[in-house]
C-alpha cells in the first residue's frame, strides 16, 4: 500500500487555519464588550502546565443563536471581546496574569491563552469574561520545578458519551490531592447516534465526517456537567487515541473510513485535528501549525512524562489475522511471525522514535513514564480463542480457562500416582465436568501450542508493532531507566511487566480502565459471575499480567515518589445513572519500587 503522509500543507489545504493561541505575558488593560448575550456555556479548562506557563480554555457562546460550528456558514456573523485573568486567589485580589483578544468562528469561537510568567509548583485560579457575563472560575496548577517528593495524576480514557455518565470525571474533580489529569485517548467518539451505545443522545446523530461535526461533538462533550467539573478543577494533559478521526487510525486510513461514500480520508483527518486542537486545552509543540501531539513534561527532577502520538503521526496499517488463515482455516504462524517482526513497521514514525530515544537518553529525572494510547506489554493468547474472529473464535475464553484448568488438575493426578480411570480420578478431588473435560481429545487439542501457538491478541496495540517496541526497550534498558508506561484503549484496567525479547523485564506497564465506553464484560456478553472467574485465568494465561480487571470503569490514580511508583484503580458502580458509589470491593492499588521492575 501507498504511504501517504499528511503534512503541514495538507492541513491548511484541508481544515484551512490551525487553531489560535494567545500568549499573555503578565497583565494588561481588557477590552470592554457591553453586548449581553454572551454566555460560556461550554465552561473552562486548562491544560500542558509548564513550570512557568498554562494553557486556559473557554468557548464563546451567543444566545438566541443556534450553534451550527461551520465556518462558512458563520463566517462574519458575529465576534467577541474575551478578557481573563489569573489570580493567586480565588477572589482575585492578587491578579498576575491578564488581557483580552477577539474570537470569532475561525476557530469556532473558541479561546486557548498561554499564560507565561507563572510561579512553579503553584495553584492558580482563572476567569474569563465578556460583556457583563464572566464564566465560572477555575483552577489551575503549574509543574514544580526542582527537587520533588511527590506526583501524582489521574490517569483516565474511552469517555464515550453515548454509553453512559461521566461520573469518572465528577470523581476526579472533587479529589484535592492532585497534580494533573492525564487523558490517554478517545475523548470523543466518531460514531452515529446509536452506533456504540445508546443511553444518552448524541449531536450529531450521524457520524462524524467534516470540520462541524467534530466540532458539535466536542462541544457536546464539554457541555456535560462532570466534564465541565473536571475540566475546571486541575490541568489536562491529553493525547488523542483513534476515535478522535475514526475506528482504528492509521496515518493514511481507518478501519472506519470508506472513501467510496465518505470522501477523502486527509481531508477528514485534517478536520478531526482542527477541531481537536480548538476545542483541547493544548499547546501547539510548533506555534501556529496543530498536528504534532508527541511532547515532553518534567516534574522537577521526579517524572519525566512523554506524551507519545501512537496513531497519527507515522503508525502503518495493522496487519489482520484473517490474511493469515490458509485455505483449510488454519493459521500460517511462520508468515504471521515474518511480517510482525518486520524491521520496517512502525508505529511511532522516525521522527517520533528519533524525539524518544533523545529524550529518553537526555533525562535525568527518577522515573521515564511514556503516556501510550495504546498497551506496550504483551498479550499473547492461545490462537484458538482469537481465531477465526476474537469474537467467534474456535473455543470461548471462558471455556479453554476450564478446560486448561481441568487438565493441569487431572495431569496432576497421574502425575502423583491416581490411576487413569474415573472412579479414581473423582475420588482424589477431579469433578465429573473437569474429567469429561480432560479425556475429551476434541477439548484438550486447543491445548497443543504447536497446533494453536500464542499470538497477540490484539495487533492494533505494541504486540503488531514488535521490532519497534524491542527498539525502545533496548533504548531504556542500555541507559539502565526507571521505565513505566501508562495507557488505555481497551477499556479495561491492567498491570503487568514490560519484558524483551531476551525474556528481561525493562519496565512495568500500568493500564486504565474506560471512563464510560464498554469492557470486555459487554464485548464477550459476560454476566458478573463469568467475568470474576474468568479474570484469574486470564492473568495466569498471559505470561507478563499480573492484573486484569474487565467490568469496570474507573479512574487509575499512579504515584509517584523517590521510592516507588503506586497504581490505585478507583472504580464506580455504575456509568447508567448519575447516581453511583465508589466500588471500594475491587479497587486496588499495586506498586513498584525504584530499580526492581516488580509488581506487588
């Protein structure tokens, strides 16, 4: 397949002006704008803190207007005077930051002011105002810059609005011990009212194809009262996953994307970006050109967090179980194995790779943490719970965890001297399920790896993009690093150990559960009861898992010290009502201490 690459060109060409930013160096007079139908019904946000800078969001809305989000459309319509301040206090006694500017339907009247000249390691409340109308006030925290004891950041992604409530993000916003919000991915969804759930409506009904789609999706998003808490209570540091374009992303398609009937994919992306880089508490890492999302954050000299870009930036196509399948249905391990190693696959893009192994090799702070969309440890599963289709495959998972279980019991058995007939077996503790189970030849021949090898269950993640991964663990393992990775994508909550392919461990993976989007309970059509039997399997079939948690959406809360670095998982009870608890009987909290590379 051609590589297409879409480029600085492009976007403008496509989405014409990348989206604005206004640097505020200190305070200012502001622009008055007596019109009152200025309202900020999206609210306010804040975000990529610095040691001396944040950015601070809002939207202008015009009541009695109807928002439409297209600029032609809105073009010349109306603009706005915007002023805001920042202050040290909530009651803005002590005012550091000011200044006004116009916005208008260029950016869908959107605002994003980099407030420089901030102190390090500092709570800062902020406002913005049009007209008689000021928005709520926010709070907002810069990095510390120095010798640093602690950090600690709720790592959240997959808030899909039309599969339930953000109470994930309320949780967030009422917890005071923080110091940032790291959003991985999928904040909004592209698909159809309808299309992946359907508890709340979404707008657009349809799916998401131009500038003004995404656009009204965003803004649905940032109308949702949690997110609008969240939002105004700590900074956010994000990185866009697929579904900000479309299912599956890579750098020139999607698996949701069909030309035929959906026009041209860089044009769609373009669109996706722009709206994306308008409607995100952002900075651009080039000024005045949205596209590049891979970046560097310092906690002093605790964390150093990098933000990767695992979609859009160079990712080539996922490769696909079904070009592997020979003509009698079974799988060519030898030709999978061939092209997964490629030394050609990329994932990151060279630019990128370059940007990470630098950064990696130049960091001296305690802990290299990488915010990856996607998971980097391995999952390998038996092929026979993957193939034809993980979703129909040969054996359900739940039934090869009994069968795997119900032949390591009876091959105990033999092994300790009980003789091979029934009788003896169900006497020494084999149930009658478990013994027809283990002498049933057409059960127990899923167990035979040679027949049905281990093969990553999930190609879209590290595990289809092997050569490259290899890569960056060489890089952290010859500079000896401290490496966690954080992700999301799955929906589901994990831990486990990064190891090589000399079977080393190089670092710990961390992953977190959605914020509403459904787990692998609703993918597999598990009721609770299979779920919980079913996760113990699962951690002891994977080789390097050592959590997995499969129903729940929550919020991961990872820690970081001199000494180790914490995971906690915080799970609600339910994303179907705005009325939910804390599911304080399966949360937990795993750690890892500094220069071990364990779980506990």
């Amino acid at each position: 397949m051609k590589r297409i690459e879409l480029t600085r060109r492009d976007l403008i060409k496509y989405a014409g002006i990348s989206s604005i930013v206004v640097s505020s160096w200190g305070i200012s007079s502001c622009a008055e704008d007596e019109d009152p139908n200025f309202t900020f019904e999206h609210g306010v946000a804040s975000g990529d803190p610095t040691e001396s800078s944040v950015i601070l969001w809002t939207r202008v809305s015009r009541t009695n207007f109807r928002d439409i989000h297209d600029d032609e459309q809105l073009s010349g319509t109306y603009d706005a005077n915007v002023s805001w301040r920042v202050a040290t206090d909530e009651s803005f006694a002590n005012i550091v930051n000011s200044g006004s500017t116009k916005v208008g339907s260029e950016t869908d009247f959107t605002l994003k002011v980099d407030a420089q000249n901030l102190q390090s390691n500092t709570k800062y409340f902020y406002q913005f105002t049009v007209g008689p109308n000021s928005s709520v006030i926010g709070k907002t925290k810069t990095l510390p810059s120095g010798t640093v004891d602690q950090v600690k950041l709720a790592v959240v992604s997959c808030s899909n609005y039309a599969s339930g409530y953000f109470n994930v993000y309320k949780e967030i916003a009422q917890m005071g011990d923080l110091d940032a919000i790291i959003h991985l991915g999928d904040y909004i969804y592209e698909y159809a009212d309808s299309g992946y759930g359907s508890l709340r409506k979404l707008e657009p009904t349809h799916e998401l194809i131009n500038l003004a789609d995404y656009r009204m999706r965003h803004a649905l998003h940032k109308k949702d009262s949690n997110s609008q808490q969240m939002h105004a209570s700590l900074p956010m540091i994000a990185v866009w996953d697929d579904h900000e374009v479309a299912n599956d992303t890579w750098i020139s398609g999607a698996e949701n994307h069909d030309a035929t009937t959906e026009g041209n994919f860089a044009a769609r992306k373009a669109s996706a970006i722009k709206a994306y880089f308008e409607w995100m508490p952002i900075r651009p890492v080039t000024p005045g050109v949205d596209g590049r999302i891979y970046r560097q954050f310092k906690f002093g000299d605790l964390v150093n967090l990098l933000m990767l870009d695992t979609r859009q930036a160079g990712r080539d196509q996922q490769l696909s179980y079904a070009s592997f399948l020979t003509a009698d249905g079974s799988f060519d391990a030898e030709k999978f194995q061939t092209e997964l190693a490629s030394t050609t696959r990329t994932m990151l893009g060279a630019e990128q790779k370059t940007w990470l192994k630098e950064s990696l090799s130049s960091s001296i702070e305690t802990w290299q943490v990488l915010g990856s969309q996607v998971l980097m440890m391995k999952n390998n599963l038996p092929s026979a719970v993957l193939l034809p289709d993980p979703l129909a495959p040969l054996v359900e998972f739940a039934e090869y965890g009994q069968i795997a279980t119900a032949f390591q019991t009876y091959s105990f058995f033999l092994g300790n001297g009980v003789n091979n007939d029934k009788d003896s077996m169900l006497a020494a503790g084999l149930t009658e399920e478990q013994w027809q189970l283990a002498t049933n030849p057409e059960k127990t021949k899923y167990l035979d790896t040679s027949a049905y090898p281990f093969i990553p269950y999930n190609l879209d993640a590290w595990d289809g993009y092997y050569y490259e991964r290899e890569e960056i663990y060489a890089t952290s393992k010859a500079l000896n690093k401290n490496l966690i990775v954080l992700s999301g994508d799955t929906h589901n909550a994990w831990a486990g150990r990064l190891v090589d392919q000399s079977n080393e461990v190089v670092g710990i993976q961390y992953a977190t559960a959605s914020v509403s989007a459904p787990g692998f309970d609703s993918t597999l059509n598990y009721d609770l009861q299979t779920v919980r039997a079913t996760e113990p399997g699962v951690v002891q079939i994977i080789d390097d898992l050592d959590y997995i948690n499969m129903r729940e959406k929550g919020v991961m809360l990872v820690t970081f010290t001199p000494e180790a670095a914490q995971a906690e998982w915080k799970f609600i009870s339910t994303v179907e009502s705005e009325t939910y608890t804390i599911e304080t009987s399966v949360g937990k909290v795993l750690t890892s201490k500094i220069g071990e590379k364990t779980i506990s």
